[in-house]
C-alpha cells in the first residue's frame, strides 16, 4: 500500500523454500491497475532444524486424509486467500489466541508411523472442548466453514494480505463479512476434522503463505520496506 511518497507491505517465504539468496521483484500499479514501474531486491532465506512430531490417529480420523480431501482443502484455501482488503487493520502486535501451546510452527510431521511428509502450518493452543476461542487482531471476517483436515474454521482479513485462520472449532459464533474486534469471541475450541483432541489450531498466512503466529504477538510488522516507485512519466500520469 502507498504511503507518501513510498510503499508498504509485507511478504512471506514458504516453509520448504530453498536456502540461499533470492530476487524480489515488486510491480506496482496505479489507482486504475495499470503497471507503472517496478523495484528490485534480494533476501537471504536460512535454513532451521526442525522437530519432529509423530501423530496416531484414530482409524476414523486418518480416513480422512485423502488424496481427494487433500485437493479440496487446497481448493478451499485458494478461494479463501484469492484477495484481501488493501488496508491493514491492525495496529500493533496480535493478541495469542490461547495460554498454552502444545505444537510449535514449522515442526516436521509424520502419522502413524509413516514417512515425514509435512510442515505443522500454525501453532497449536491446548484447551477444553467449548473454551471460547478469539480474534486475535481486527479485521473482517472473509471466511466460515468447514474444512475437509481442519475442520470448522473462521479466517480474519486483516489487511494487506495478512488473515489469521482458526481451525478445528466446535463451533462457529461469527458469520461472513462480521467486522471484529481483537478480543471478540469468534468460535469455540473443539476437535473437527484431522484432529487428535480438543485445541486450536491458529495460523497467520500473507497472500497465501503461512508464517510463524508467534513473530506477530510482539510485533506489528507496520514499518515501511525500502522499496519505491519511479518517478512517473507523462504518460503514466494521464
């Protein structure tokens, strides 16, 4: 987003991207979508030692890790982080949506017994079936259902490309397009979907990509990036 004479913005990196040195490019555009020019970069993406956590499940909830769930939760994702308000509606550092974590972000995976196969894509907060689950910034409730693995969810845009996602609720107290407060009961703690009992799973992504939740409970991440337009042309400007 514009500020003065500079833009803003915030931008995620894939848990299984490759270590090294990569390009940014950002394009900008005018009020009208039109491209008007763009900025180069560079950032340095490190390599972390994961854990490793190994999950049982019951033979009724691991049938439904399929092939076909698997699809149409990505399908679901996708129409969940196709846009997002332009304008960033927090204003400080989230809110933990619970006390207690009891699943780190980014731990390596494996069920039953089976091959390490995925990255954990939140933080998980352990709590009673029932125990009020809430909005851990403001923002605009975009989307509320369920979801084949994460069960009954609630997704906040927050602005800028950042959403917040709640999942394995037992249910569900806000509906689309609800405006919330940080501190405004969305749901309930609960167990739906892929789930080995009663907690929250809580996830930040930007465009898309899930983040650490954490870095954002003692940060706002509000600070204007070094990147800028150039100047306009003529041309550009009619």
């Amino acid at each position: 987003m514009a500020r003065g004479d500079s833009f803003w913005g915030v931008l995620g990196i894939p848990l299984d991207a490759e270590p090294g040195e990569e390009p940014l490019r950002v394009t900008f555009h005018d009020a009208d979508g039109a491209e008007i020019g763009d900025a180069t970069g560079a950032c340095e993406i490190f390599e972390i030692e994961r854990d490793i956590e190994h999950i049982i499940l019951t033979p009724e909830t691991a049938a439904l890790r399929t092939e076909e769930s698997k699809l149409r939760e990505a399908e679901r994702r996708a129409e969940q982080f196709a846009q997002s308000d332009p304008a960033p509606a927090w204003s400080g550092p989230f809110r933990p949506p619970g006390s207690t974590v009891t699943s780190q972000f980014g731990v390596r995976r494996s069920y039953d017994g089976g091959t390490v196969e995925s990255f954990h894509s939140g933080v998980d907060y352990g709590g009673n079936e029932g125990d009020p689950v809430l909005a851990a910034a403001p923002g605009r409730v975009s989307w509320t259902g369920e979801m084949p693995l994460r069960g009954n969810s609630v997704i906040i845009d927050h602005g800028a490309g950042v959403m917040s996602g709640y999942h394995h609720l037992s249910g569900i107290a806000v509906a689309d397009e609800d405006v919330v407060a940080a501190g405004d009961q969305i749901g309930t703690l609960g167990s739906t979907g892929v789930s080995t009992g009663p907690h929250l799973h809580w996830e930040i992504s930007i465009h898309g990509v899930n983040v650490e939740p954490l870095d954002w409970t003692f940060k706002s991440f509000l600070t204007s990036g070094s990147f800028g337009p150039p100047a306009p042309t003529e041309s550009a400007q009619e």
